[in-house]
C-alpha cells in the first residue's frame, strides 16, 4: 500500500466543478463541524472560504493552543553540501546552473555546528543537494555523529533513501526526516524534474512512508507551492500528511508551505499564490488536521510570519543561511533560494514573548 493508490483515485477529480458548486453556506457548516473529511477539507480551500478567512483563523487558534500551547519550536538548516546531480527547473542546486559547489568537511561541519548552537538552538536541520557519489548517505552519516555533540534533535532533508538507508541516519542520531514531493501532480513534476534520479516521482512519493516505517521520530512534508494550482497542492498534501498520520500513530507528521523564491537560473512558469492563499491553506490544514506541525521557513517575511504566530504555526525557522557553511565560512558558496525574514535567533525568540509566545528550544534529546 501506498499514497499513490490514493493520489490515483483523486487524480482526475473535477475540482473545477466542485468549487463551482461550492457556497458560502457549505463552507460555514464545514466550519463549524468536528471531525472533517477529505471534502470538507477541500471546502475550506474553495473560492467560497475566501471570504471567511476570519471565521477559519479563530477556529484555527483555538485548535492550535488546544493541541500545541502557546508555543514556538525554533531551528535552523545547515547546509553542508550543495552538489547536486538533478536537473530541477525551478532550483538554484540544478546541475546545470554556473555556481559556486561546495561540501564541508568533518571539521567544517563541526565549526559550523559550533556556531549555530552558541545562538542556543538545540534542533538542526542538515541539508545537501541530491548527490549520492558527493554526499553519500556515508558522509551523512558522519556527519550526523559529529553533529550530535551540538545538537539534541537532528532532522535530515536530503535525496530519499531506501528504508535500510534511512534506518542508518537513525542509527547514527537522525530523528526526523522532511521532504517535499514539490508538486503532486504527475504531469507537472515529469516537466519540471528535466533529468537525473529526481525525476521517478514514485520513489520520492513514498520516502515519507520509508521514514515512518524506519522509525523517524518525525516526518515534515510539502508542495513548493507555485508550480501548480495551489488549491490541488494544498489538498494533496493535506491528503498525504493524514494518510501518514493515520497509519503510522507513533510519528509526528508536520507540514511545511515553501513558496518560490528567486533562485540562481530561470523558471517563469509561476502560479501565483499571493499572502491571503498562503493563510488559507494554513487554516484549512488545521481545522482539518488538528493535531498536524505546521511549520513557515524564512522564505516568507518578517511582517508575514509574524502575523501567522497566532493563526496555526508551531515550527519556525530562525537565523538562517542556505549558503553551505553560511554560518562559519569565510568561503562562500551559492545558496539555493533567496531568504526573506534575515532576523537573528534572538531578535525571533523577542518577537515570540512580546507576542505570549513560548520560544522552545528544545523539545526533545536522544538517552
């Protein structure tokens, strides 16, 4: 069994024509439901609900606070590598592109480790691009050990492993594992995924479920959002994240919401998903998976993210880099997407309190 047994049946969905048919009243009822379902959900995303946004986020707080408390996890990514053998439209790592390629060393990535926790951070996002001769799941591994001495909680976001793979980056300390299947539609992700070991959509669809299954205390999925209608992404992530939900309990499974941003190359073949989309798909992931991680990168801006703390957010990225070894090297290299929100640890850590927000900087450590 798989997600895509699930994806297959919803594919050729009319979405059109239900969103057609889909009312201001419909909406309201969803609103006020308990327990909701796949089509209640896709309610909450019509063209109806954009004009009950308001309704949407007070139910969304209260479900939020319900589940979560008034708090914040912090983290940041390190990226430790940006070779990459993927010939991705939309990505400044595409293979293609005339950048500056870089991999730490052992020592590097330790100095780095060194840096971000001296900000008090205790949970890492570790990053490469997708090359297994360059960064072997190996050097991941190594790498992670070194790392642990920093960090209490280490999270991965690398190509998708095999299940034996990703029991090896468990072994050796990794706990949670993100990865975003980029755009659910198969047509789309065959376009913009040109060439190399990215483009088996099949492979990449079921890596969450190998994390799961090799025990991954955590699972962080998502769409980039701008490559196909919003509205559809948002839905089948929803999809996927309950799917994972349901059938692996002990998991924590969380969702991210990346939209596009500038990167090294060109790819013009955007769908708009303006800050209203951005909050309407956040709220209807939370009335419709209460118990769901959401998190919101530095892709998004400092007033932006600020004004989602209190709509459903429970994981925030701060003080970050997506140059490899961005945070200790005096060599640069290229990053692979231009960040918005450039704060401090301490300045996010300040607006969460003055906003009765608890920063937690740690929530969890291997014994």
């Amino acid at each position: 069994m798989s997600f895509y047994n699930e994806y297959l049946k919803l594919r050729n969905f009319d979405f059109t024509n239900f969103f057609r048919k889909t009312t201001k009243s419909d909406v309201l009822k969803v609103i006020n439901k308990g327990s909701l379902d796949k089509y209640d959900f896709l309610t909450l995303l019509s063209h109806a609900a954009q004009s009950l946004l308001e309704e949407m986020a007070q139910k969304s707080h209260r479900l939020t606070v319900q589940n979560f408390g008034k708090t914040m996890l912090l983290y940041t990514p390190m990226y430790i590598a940006n070779h990459c053998v993927n010939k991705c439209s939309y990505c400044g790592f595409n293979v293609t592109n005339n950048i500056i390629r870089k991999k730490l060393t052992l020592e590097e990535i330790e100095e780095e480790a060194k840096v971000i926790s001296s900000t008090g951070l205790r949970h890492i996002l570790i990053l490469t691009g997708e090359s297994n001769k360059e960064t072997p799941v190996s050097y991941i591994v190594d790498a992670i050990k070194v790392i642990r001495k920093y960090f209490d909680a280490i999270s991965i976001e690398i190509y998708p492993l095999t299940e034996n793979e990703y029991k090896k980056v468990v072994d050796a300390g990794a706990e949670s594992l993100t990865i975003y299947q980029e755009v659910y539609d198969e047509k789309i992700y065959d376009k913009v995924h040109i060439a190399g070991p990215k483009k088996n959509y099949k492979f990449r669809l079921d890596a969450p479920e190998r994390g799961c299954k090799a025990k991954m205390r955590g699972i962080n999925i998502g769409s980039l959002l701008g490559l196909n209608d919003w509205r559809k992404e948002a839905f089948f992530t929803g999809l996927h994240a309950e799917y994972l939900q349901n059938k692996y309990s002990d998991t924590e499974i969380s969702v991210s919401l990346p939209r596009l941003r500038p990167h090294a190359g060109s790819f013009n073949d955007i769908y708009t998903v303006n800050d209203k989309d951005l909050v309407q798909i956040m709220l209807a992931i939370r009335l419709f998976l209460p118990r769901i991680g959401i998190n919101i990168s530095t892709r998004e801006n400092q007033y932006l993210r600020d004004n989602l703390i209190p709509l459903g957010v429970t994981k925030m990225s701060a003080g970050v880099s997506t140059e490899v070894g961005g945070h200790s090297s005096k060599t640069k290299s290229d990053s692979q997407f231009e960040i918005s929100d450039k704060r401090s640890v301490e300045e996010i850590r300040r607006v969460l309190l003055a906003r009765g927000y608890q920063p937690v900087f740690k929530d969890w450590m291997h014994i």
